[in-house]
C-alpha cells in the first residue's frame, strides 16, 4: 500500500504496518492507479454505486477493497504466496514520481528485505510530476500535471498551457520515461532487485517509438535502455491493449477506449468504466506477471 492509505488502513482496522526482515520477500509495485488497484471492487459494490465509482472521490470505505484486489495483491495472494505485497502506486502520478517513492517511504524499510522483485507499471509518458511544496507523510508526495489545454477548470491552469506550449513534445516525454527507467535500473542494480516493466495502458513505450521520436542519432542512448526487463504481455504494448484484446476492442487501444468505456452504464468482464481493469482485469494481470516471473527465474 502506499504510505498515506496504510495510515488509513491501521486506523479503520487497528492492524499494523508489515514488518520486514531479512527473510522477507517483497513484491513491489510502482504505477498510478492501474497499479493502485481503481476499478478493482466487486459487482456486488458497483451495483450499490450505479455501475460508476469517480477514482477523484473514492470512498473511504472502498480503500482496502481497492488495494486488496489490486494486481500486486493478486499476484501475491494467487501465486507467490510467501511474498508481502507492497502496493506504492499513487493515482494520477507518472513516471517521475513513481520510481521516487522507492526511497520516500521511510517507514516501510523495504531495503531490509531478502528477496524484491519491483514491478514498475508505466503511467503516460506525458505526465510530468513536481515535488509537493507541501511534503509530509499525510500528503501526496508529487504534484502530476500534463498537457490538457482544454481543461478550462485545471487547477494550476497558467502553469498547465506553460507546460503544453513550451516544454512538452514527443522528444522530451520519451526523454523523461527513460531517465525515470535508467533509475529504476539502478537502484535495483545496486540492492540486487529484480526488475520488470510494463506499460499500464500508453502505447509509446517501445524501442521502435524512442528511435522514431528521440532520433537515430542517440541510439546508443536508446539501446542502454533495460529492454530486456520490459514485459509486453502476450505480444500487447501495454496491459490495457491486453485487457481489451480480450473485450474484443483491441482496435481501441491507442486512446479510444477512454470515450468508449465513459459512456457505458456498467463494467465489463475486464474494464470498468472510469476506464481502469475490472477486478477480473487485475487479475490477468497478476498471471501474466507471475509467469512471466517464473519464465525468468525470479521465483
């Protein structure tokens, strides 16, 4: 779990924070709320919220539902029974922010473990995240923002267009993604980590796509890229396409489907519809992670 919905947990359940030792072994999540878990609650829940849950005004109620049937929680409570989910996604936050909470979570002393594997789920290369002038273990530690000029009511609108008009383009998000995987590379070098990478739902994130908008000229740049931890489930570009390849919507998967699944009344089998996986989602995801993890010896 993420440090402030711990919190929360302890206090709705009177439980306490896991305690990591040198036999510990530890699956750790880094995303957004595809990795968070948002969208991962019952049919029996959706009924009760008439086939809709905002992931802006999540009940508080519905937190530990949420986290418990996230893709880390499946995939350890499925499969890896002896591992401890570790679930350090944070909704809305992209890629910076993400590797960051690796070592902005001091209470959770994840470096005392004997065995990690971090999963690093990636959020939209378009995301870029500024530390929280206002940092405290009760607040989010990043502030996210991307391109969205047609958002009239952003908050932050002046900072919002400034972003659009004079940093962001192409070159620079797939810059930004692969420094943010080079540091994920390198802290799980230096602590004997394993290391898998998936796209959440962003298409972009292929060696053919940085060589297209980087340039041919830095491919040496591009080729020290870990692309040997990168996971493309079943052939797909990220876990999205996946999800709705077995929706029958593959044809969606470059950005369509966010129009689409917003108008339905109700979940499907595999995506609900504020446009995440269903519980039914996360847990393919969990499979496809788990053998992926044993196709690589890491368990």
């Amino acid at each position: 779990m993420h440090i402030l919905d711990i919190l929360n947990y302890i206090k709705m359940h009177n439980k306490k924070l896991p305690i990591i030792t040198k036999d510990s072994k530890l699956i750790i999540g880094l995303g957004d709320s595809f990795t968070q878990g948002v969208g991962s609650w019952s049919t029996e829940t959706y009924k009760q919220y008439n086939g809709f849950i905002d992931p802006l005004k999540i009940p508080p109620e519905l937190q530990l539902e949420m986290y418990e049937y996230s893709w880390v929680s499946q995939l350890c409570n499925n499969h890896l029974t002896d591992y401890t989910p570790v679930n350090l996604g944070v909704m809305g936050k992209g890629n910076r922010a993400s590797v960051k909470e690796l070592y902005l979570n001091p209470k959770i002393n994840l470096y005392a473990a004997k065995q990690v594997t971090v999963i690093y789920m990636l959020s939209g290369i378009e995301r870029f995240d500024f530390i929280n002038k206002e940092f405290s273990d009760h607040t989010s530690h990043f502030f996210a923002m991307w391109p969205n000029p047609w958002d009239k009511n952003t908050t932050n609108k002046q900072l919002w267009e400034a972003y659009a008009r004079d940093i962001w383009n192409e070159k620079f998000v797939c810059l930004e993604a692969l420094l943010n995987i080079r540091e994920a590379e390198m802290i799980c070098k230096a602590n004997g980590w394993n290391l898998i990478i998936a796209s959440a739902f962003d298409q972009r994130l292929t060696k053919e796509r940085f060589i297209k908008e980087i340039g041919i000229e830095h491919t040496s740049l591009i080729d020290s890229m870990p692309w040997d931890k990168f996971l493309y489930p079943q052939g797909c570009k990220s876990f999205m396409q996946l999800l709705l390849r077995y929706d029958g919507r593959e044809h969606m998967a470059d950005g369509e489907f966010y129009e689409y699944y917003s108008t339905l009344k109700f979940p499907t089998e595999y995506i609900t519809t504020c446009m995440h996986p269903s519980r039914e989602g996360y847990r393919i995801m969990a499979e496809e992670l788990y053998m992926h993890m044993k196709g690589h010896n890491y368990v």
